[in-house]
C-alpha cells in the first residue's frame, strides 16, 4: 500500500477502534435512548457507519439507504434501531470494506478526480477525509454521551 493510503488508513483505524469502544460503552445503558431524538447512541452509531458505507459503495447511485436494516436511521421510533451488537459486527463489515476501498485506490487513485463525489475537481481523497470528518463529528457527539452518563470515554488515538 501507498504511503499516502497507509496513513489515511492508519486514521480510519483509529476512529473505527475509538467507535467500536464507544458503542460497547453504550451498549445496553441506555442504547436506544436519550435527552432528545438526535442524542440516542443506536441512531449516532448506526448514521457514522452507513455513511462510511454509502460513501466507499461501489456505485453511489445504486446505494440504497436503510437496505442493510429496513430501517432509517433519522427518523425511526429508537427501539427499531439495531441493537448495539448487530451494529457492532456492521462496523466491522465497514471497517473491512473501507480499508479495501483504500487500498484499492492507491495514491494515484486517491488524488484522481472523483467524478461523483459532490462537485466536479473533488478527488477521491477529498471523498476519504469527508468519511473521516464525519465520523469524527459523530464520535463526539457520542463521546459526549458517554461522558453525560458517567462513562468512560475511549483514549485519544
């Protein structure tokens, strides 16, 4: 692998392990609820890892959101939502499939044009660091979560 890919992967990794920590901190304390309909960890979780999953499918335009579930994410009564184990093995699934997508990519195909990825002129880099970025967000509204019922939070890695 590509330099270039190895440390953007490198990155994915360590917001994958952060999540996947995280969701076992809030696996079944409180999984399916919260303060408002946006601070519930299933909804949080579940939106991360199929973003990450709609934006490394092979062909955007064929993706089909709530395919994996049945259910969606934003607007579903909470206790439709996955339970935090199913999600969890969805992560790793995702994890998987990111990875590949990197790799498949190589550096030259990282900083190729990605003709479908919001604008024209974005590479597909910018498509790996968009998924990064939100994750990140997300991870931290779940990271708040985490810290609003007095559990530990994951270590910075």
């Amino acid at each position: 692998m590509d330099r270039l890919n190895q440390v953007i992967a490198n990155q994915f990794e360590a917001a994958w392990s952060m999540l996947s920590e995280s969701m076992e901190q809030l696996a079944g304390k409180g999984w399916r609820a919260g303060s408002n309909a946006h601070a519930i960890p299933a909804r949080l979780a579940y939106h991360i890892i199929e973003t990450a999953d709609y934006y490394t499918h092979h062909d955007l335009e064929v993706y089909q959101w709530a395919g994996r579930f049945g259910v969606d994410w934003e607007v579903e009564d909470p206790e439709q939502l996955p339970a935090a184990e199913v999600m969890l093995f969805y992560l790793a699934e995702v994890r998987a499939k990111v990875a590949d997508w990197l790799a498949s990519l190589g550096e030259a195909g990282l900083l190729a044009s990605d003709a479908v990825f919001h604008q024209e002129g974005m590479t597909h880099l910018d498509r790996a660091l968009y998924v990064l970025r939100h994750t990140h967000q997300h991870l931290g509204e779940l990271h708040a979560l985490l810290h609003e019922r007095g559990l530990p939070r994951p270590g910075w890695r």
